[in-house]
C-alpha cells in the first residue's frame, strides 16, 4: 500500500485525506504544514477513523525531510480565494508558496507522483515543473476535473440517468473563468445531447451550463466562504484511478507540448492515468468554437505564466 504526503492541511487538503481514507487508497499518510497547531489537531481528529472504516492506516504529522520513500504528494497549501475574487487573482502569493514548496521537495530526493490542487492551479502546476524539473507525466494538477464533475452532474440531474451514463461531457482549459465545456462532445446513451430534449440543447445552453458549471464555485463561496468536499472527492478520484493503474481517461491538469496545437503550458485535458502518472494526453474532437475558446484560455493562462513564473 502507498504512503501519501499531504501538505497544506486546510479544508481542501483534509477533504481530501478523508476521501482518501474511508476508501482505504493507503497505508500511511503524513501532513506537513506550517500552522503545527492545526496540522496536530487534524493528525489526532483523523486517527479517529482507524477503528471506523475497512481498512486500518497510519498517520502522523512529518517533514521535508521525510519524503524520499514516499509515493504521493498531494499539494494543498496556499492562501484561499476571497469572495468575488477570480482564482487567478491569487497569484503572485500562491506561486511564491509553490516555488518554496518545490524546491523543499526537490531538495528531499522525492521521485514519486506529485498532486497539485491549490489556485490558480494551472499556474502553479507549470510553476512547480519549472521549479523542480520533473517529469510532465508525474506532476497532475487537478486542473478542470470538479469542473467536469459539475457538468456531468447538472446533465445527469436534467437528464434523469446517473452521472456514468454521461459520455464525452468534458471543461477543458483553464480552472477558471475561461474554461470551455465541450457541448460538441456531449452524450448520453450514444445519442448528442442535442437529439434529448435537454434544457441543454436550447439556444441559451451555453448561458445555463455557465450558471451551472462555471458559477457554481462563486455561489459556494459567496454562501460558505470556500468550496472544499468536492476538490476533496475528486483529488481522492484522481489518486485511486493512479495507484491502483486503473488507465482511467479523467480530465486532469497536464503540461501540453504540442497536444491541441498548444505548447508550454499547464491546462485541463482528458488524459489517460495509471501507475506512471500521466500516461497520455486525449485528444477529444472539438469545433472550431470550442478550439478558438480553448486558444483564448491558452492565451490568458500563458500570459499569466510570464508575468509570474
């Protein structure tokens, strides 16, 4: 069983671990975070689940110094975003945090899987590769994976079927404001969405997937200050489908070097995962809408990575 490294121990990171826990995903999980306090209280809150759930494991609080036998880190630490503060707003202080994080890690002889899911998380992906020159296919950022979940799950609630039987329903692109839902792509029982008499298929879909997909972090946050359970579920999502080489295709953050004609940069992509990480980029067939939205949310995250990486 793997030992995964937790470090940031906030709401995101511990929804994570406890994810990862009631699915018995390892045998060992650490936390390091700079609030000992905190990190402490949720080592002692935790272990409480041993004598709860299928599978016993080990936790404790650790170091940088500690991760040279470790399989998995998961990246979680970072300042949170602010209500009505778009998640690329965060970054000048976010990729400070990452490149120190980095190099801390480089520094351990850590050769195993790195997880990042702190914002903007495209930006602090690539500034992370930069930073410790790993290879792309073992860095994953969580990139547009929640939203995905979020798509496929307003379709599934306007269809009637489970979220499963939703085929092809992917946001590509930036974890943000210009992330593009590939409505193209979009089916249920074979059939487009188009041909179901969805409320998707009007004229205004675009505007409704918005409110249902893009806006639905700002109206969790504006009610409860921070989104965590789903990121949560779904990095768990993301390392079960890794350590247990499952060849799962699940949209993830992945550094592009040529993949959709766009190179140098860190964006949400399908992507084939197993026990190597990243093992490949999918290439979905999108319109040429879709591919022009895509180009400008390249623009705006690349832009970005100039300025602070």
């Amino acid at each position: 069983m793997p030992k995964v490294v937790l470090i940031g121990s906030g709401a995101v990171g511990t929804s994570f671990l406890y994810s990862a826990i009631n699915q018995g995903l390892a045998s060992e999980y650490g936390i390091i975070d700079i609030f000992e306090a905190g990190r402490d209280g949720n080592v002692l809150d935790l272990e409480d689940a041993i004598a709860s759930v299928p599978r016993e494991f080990k936790i404790y609080a650790t170091d940088y110094n500690n991760l040279k036998d470790v399989d998995y880190i998961m990246i979680a630490a970072g300042r949170p975003q602010k209500p009505e503060e778009t998640r690329l707003q965060m970054v000048q202080d976010n990729v400070r945090i990452i490149k120190e994080i980095a190099e801390k890690i480089k520094a351990s002889g850590f050769t195993g899987i790195t997880f990042i899911c702190a914002n903007p998380v495209d930006v602090l992906t690539y500034a992370y590769l930069k930073a410790t020159g790993f290879s792309k296919s073992k860095v994953i950022g969580s990139g547009t994976v929640l939203d995905t979940a979020r798509l496929r799950l307003a379709i599934s609630k306007d269809m009637g079927v489970a979220t499963s039987s939703v085929e092809g329903a992917y946001v590509i692109g930036e974890h943000g404001d210009s992330s593009v839902t590939t409505y193209s792509t979009i089916q249920v029982g074979q059939k487009h969405i188009s041909q179901l008499g969805s409320q998707y298929t009007k004229e205004n879909y675009s505007e409704i997937l918005e409110k249902a997909v893009a806006r639905k972090a700002y109206e969790i946050i504006n009610r409860k200050r921070a989104t965590f359970y789903g990121i949560g579920a779904a990095m768990a999502k993301l390392l079960s489908v890794v350590s247990r080489d499952e060849k799962e295709i699940m949209v993830c953050g992945s550094y592009l070097d040529g993949e959709y004609g766009l190179k140098d940069v860190v964006l949400g992509v399908p992507c084939v995962l197993g026990k190597s990480g990243i093992e490949r980029v999918v290439e979905i067939p999108i319109n040429d809408i879709e591919k022009e939205k895509l180009n400008n949310s390249y623009k705006i995250v690349s832009d970005i990575n100039k300025q602070a990486v």
